[in-house]
C-alpha cells in the first residue's frame, strides 16, 4: 500500500475525505491501523482550532476515541508488539521530563499532544502515536463498543473513582446522553444509590434501564435530592452551567459537585452552601492510560456498554453532525475496519 485514507476538517464545517503517504512511527512511537474511532463532542476544540495548535485554516484529522492494532515500532520501543490490539483517548502521551510528569501526575503534562488537536486524530486508517499513551485493550470486546470507553468511559469512571462517594452513597448524574447514559452504568456498578437527572419524563423509563434507582425531572423540583437525603456526588455530564447550579443545593454536607461537561456558560453558586455545609465543586478531566486499562476492566467485567450508532469513515462529517445537533442515541463510532 502507498497510502491511506483520511477524513480532514476545517473550522468552516468541511469534511473531506483524502489519501495520505505512509510515514514511518519516529523513536518512541507505533503505527496503528485503526478498526474505530469515537466521534466525541471534543472533536470541536480540534476541528475549531480552539487551542490555536496549527496555522488558521489549515485542516485537522479530528478523533480520539481509537481502536486499532499496532502496524508497525519506532526505534527504541520496548512492551509492544506488532498486531497487539490497543487504544488511545484525548491525551496523545506524556513526555515523562516536564516539572508535572516529574510528579507523576502524567495527565497535566505540558508536552503533551492532544489527539485531533495538535496531533492527526482517529478519523483515518492509520495514526501515528507515542506508546506513552497506549491503552492495552482486549480482544474479545467489538470495536465499537471499546471506542467510546476511551474517553467518555474514562471521563466518567475516572471522575467517580476519584470522588469521596463510597459504596451505599447517593450519587446523582445529570445528563443522560453520551456521558451520562455511561455515567449511570459505572455508578450502579459501583455500588452507588444511583439518581438519574433529565429534563422532562422522556428519559425516564432507559434511566431506570441503564440502573438508576431514582429518576428526577430537573423541570418538576429543586429539592428532590434532598428529598432522597442528599447526593454525596452529583456528577454533572450536561454542557450548561446553568443547569448545573442548581445541583449544589442536592448536595449532603460534604457533598461534591463533579464537573465532567464543558460548558461555555458559568456555575453560579452562592458561598452559603459550600461554606456551611463543606460542599465543593471540581473539575475533572480525563485519566492515564494506567487508569484507562482499569476503567476497560472494570467496564469488561460488569457489561458496561455504550450505546453506539456506526458509519463507515467516508460518512464522518454526517456522523459529527449528528453528534452536534444531539440526535445521537448516544455516541457515534466511525467503523474503519482495517
């Protein structure tokens, strides 16, 4: 083979589907022939440029919900093998050398390329990548399925993880969609009380489906968490800080809000609750590749799955449009196949 095919993106919404020369993996990375990759809402601040990580209108291969297989070793690599399966997520691999991987927290590295952004993403057959940020993966799970627990499993696995909620705790996740409907699966598996929040009734019936013991209509009451006794974690999936301000008032003492959906929107919060009752809000943002492999384990033993609809590659910009308008029921995968 001389090339392969990729979709390239633009700011002003062009998908295109192009031919690219092979290049070889530099030291210290693998090639990956790609079997599928997640098309997630943080394609935008890769396709929009938000970072400003290339020239203006200069396109990007968008995507950093991968699966695949490793093609071919760069110099130097050691630990993986051509045609292990393997993944990769939002964060492309740390450096290990900056101050922040020196302290091992490897997520905030300052050397780090960000898949679809500053580094060529998933929408393609083959991507190049430093093993730094490989996730070993199963065989025995369907493309598909495995794609979407890059990042939006992670994001919601780590955030609970990491959160002071404990086995018999209230949790709450607002949003039911493509972070939420995952975010409710991992929650009941953990062990948590698992209160679903949406707006309206429609959702109600797949909530209670995907485990949620309790379901609340955000529209009908401010003080239905409280009502159950107060969420020792609301996670908040849903991209409006709006309707997340509203969540601090559910919190028991103590509680946290976690906050996993970027909104452009503030949270407005009075320090009334946060200070009396030592309630907090955080940020949480993706995980390592360690934690990845944890978060695929945990998610392979307890069946925890996405929802996915598919598209072949040539159909990306249609399948991100999707995504964007909400229609999505609830993530959507580019099935490559290679």
């Amino acid at each position: 083979m001389s090339g392969y095919r990729a979709v390239e993106a633009t700011a002003d919404g062009d998908f295109t589907l192009v031919e690219r020369e092979f290049e070889p993996p530099g030291a210290g990375q693998v090639r990956i022939a790609v079997e599928a990759c997640g098309v997630c809402h943080s394609d935008v601040a890769g396709i929009m440029n938000m970072t400003g990580s290339r020239p203006s209108g200069v396109p990007v291969v968008p995507g950093h919900e991968v699966i695949g297989r490793i093609d071919a070793l760069g110099d130097g690599v050691s630990g993986w093998r051509v045609g292990q399966r393997v993944g990769l997520g939002y964060l492309g691999g740390h450096c290990g050398a900056c101050a922040m991987c020196q302290r091992g927290d490897f997520v905030y590295c300052t050397d780090q390329p960000v898949l679809g952004d500053s580094q060529q993403g998933g929408y393609a057959e083959y991507l190049t990548a430093r093993t730094s940020g490989l996730v070993a993966v199963p065989d025995d799970m369907p493309a598909a399925e495995l794609a979407p627990l890059m990042c939006a499993g992670l994001t919601v696995h780590h955030a609970l993880v990491s959160s002071v909620a404990r086995a018999g705790d209230l949790v709450a996740v607002q949003g039911i969609g493509g972070l939420g409907h995952l975010g409710i699966q991992y929650a009941r598996a953990m062990g948590f009380r698992v209160a679903a929040i949406a707006r309206g009734r429609d959702k109600e019936e797949l909530a209670l489906q995907l485990g949620a013991h309790h379901y609340i209509d955000s529209t009908a009451s401010d003080q239905a968490l409280q009502e159950l006794g107060g969420a020792r974690v609301v996670l908040a999936t849903a991209s409006s800080g709006a309707s997340m301000s509203p969540l601090i008032g559910g919190l028991a003492v103590r509680g946290q809000l976690v906050v996993v959906g970027v909104a452009q929107d503030p949270i407005e919060v009075s320090t009334v609750p946060l200070i009396f009752g030592g309630r907090a809000i955080v940020g949480s943002l993706t995980g390592t590749p360690r934690d990845n492999e944890d978060n695929v384990g945990f998610a392979h033993a307890h069946n925890i799955r996405p929802m996915v609809e598919t598209v072949p590659l040539e159909q990306a910009g249609e399948a991100y449009a999707r995504m964007m308008s909400g229609d999505a029921r609830f993530r959507m995968v580019l099935d490559v196949g290679r």
